[in-house]
C-alpha cells in the first residue's frame, strides 16, 4: 500500500486506460475500487473493503441504467457511487450524505480514481432532506439506510425518492429481509455494534423495515416493483426492489 499522503499511481489497471469490451473500466474490478481508498485512514480502508466483501455492490451496479444521471442517497464513503461511475462513463453520479468527514474521503478516492465532478459528484444534506422533485434522475439507489432511521422516515424517504425517478428511470433499494431471521438478527447485531460503539455508522436506531412495506410505498408512487433475493454466498439477508416508472 501507498503511504496516506500518495494516491494510487497510473498503472495498467487505471481508469486511463480503455474500456475493455466486457463494459466499465479495469478499475471497476473489486481490487481497483479498493485502490482508490488507499490513502485513507486504515479504518476508512478497513471499512471499505468489509463493505465490499459483504455487499453485492456489482450486482446492484447492473441493475442500473447504463446512462443517465443517478442519485444515491446515504452514499457514506460514497463506495457504491465510485463503483456505480465506473460502471458506464455515460452516468453522472451524484451521492449524498449527512456526514461531511466521509464525503471529504468519497471525494478524494473519486479524484484517485480519475473521475472529476463531471461524472462523479458528492453533496451533503442534512439528516431530513428529500430530493427535491423539481430535479428528477435517472436512477435513485438507496443502500442498506432505512434501517437507521426508523420505520416512519424509511417509509417516507422511501416515497421521496420515488417521486423523483424519470418516466423509464429505476428505484433500487437494497434492504435487509426480515423473513430470513437468522440472518436479519445477525445484520441487527452487526449494525449495533456500527451505530452503538464504533460509530462507524451515523444513526440512532436500527429498525429493519419490512420489505412488504417498502415496495407498497413504491407502488403507490407508480413504480412497478420487483424483488431479487441476493442472500446467498452472504452472512446478511440481502434483497433487492427494483422499481421502474414506465
């Protein structure tokens, strides 16, 4: 690894080099996306690389248009967001979140990962903000964040983003299946040790929301839903709503 004070140096395997036919940069294999965080704290580098590990961020990825401007809400160290903009150079990401020490080190793995504000970019918010529905995307991906706040404000971020996907565009919500309970209480120890004591994660209550819930919330905003288990190979009882506006 490189000291904190250097970013990763131009290799082969750097977003420079050309797209390879299979779609994405080389960067957007996982060593790569890793890479970008190299001049990070060690927790920062720690964390990110147990998120990738323990979220099928790829799969995620795919189900993305391959143009357009997406939105992710409660990006954190904006992982999914790098991993998402180097997935197709015809997106614009935009990740927001509420902690402003995690959007400095998104922004410096974004710039170590040649992408500029052109195609990536990260903004915070406040802890109730909502997309505004005067700017519509799209894509809006929400990732493993209902659970942190309550089941009321889940369900109502849930219907603000929904209201701002384009007509064609896609919601994607990776939560956490409730049914699957050994799993879902393994996911709910893990996340309070995450928001209780190592603080990790900003929060006050972890809450998993029904997945029932949230894809009524989408249907009632117009979104035809569908669901896709993505537990398997995985500790954590993974699933995936994907609402598309025709």
């Amino acid at each position: 690894m490189t000291g904190r004070g250097a970013g990763p140096q131009p290799t082969p395997d750097t977003p420079s080099e050309a797209n390879t036919a299979s779609g994405g940069s080389r960067w957007h294999r996982p060593p790569g996306i890793i890479a970008a965080y190299e001049a990070e704290p060690w927790s920062t580098r720690a964390h990110t690389m147990v998120r990738w590990a323990s979220i099928p961020m790829e799969t995620v990825q795919q189900e993305l248009p391959s143009s357009g401007e997406v939105l992710e809400i409660g990006c954190g160290h904006g992982l999914f967001s790098l991993t998402a903009a180097l997935g197709s150079e015809d997106r614009r990401v935009i990740g927001t979140d509420i902690d402003g020490a995690k959007l400095v080190e998104a922004r410096r793995a974004a710039q170590a990962a040649g992408l500029g504000q052109d195609r990536l970019e990260f903004v915070q918010v406040e802890s109730d903000w909502r997309p505004p529905v005067e700017q519509t995307y799209g894509a809006v991906v929400i990732i493993d964040v209902l659970y942190l706040l309550g089941i009321a404000a889940a369900l109502d971020l849930t219907a603000a983003a929904a209201r701002v996907v384009q007509p064609g565009g896609t919601l994607l919500i990776k939560e956490m299946d409730t049914t699957l309970r050994a799993k879902s209480a393994w996911c709910s120890t893990q996340e309070l040790i995450s928001t209780k004591l190592t603080r990790v994660t900003e929060g006050e209550t972890v809450e998993l929301v029904p997945l029932d819930a949230i894809r009524t919330v989408m249907q009632e905003a117009g979104l035809d839903v569908t669901t896709r288990a993505l537990d398997r190979h995985y500790v954590h009882p993974h699933a995936l709503l994907i609402g598309q506006r025709c």
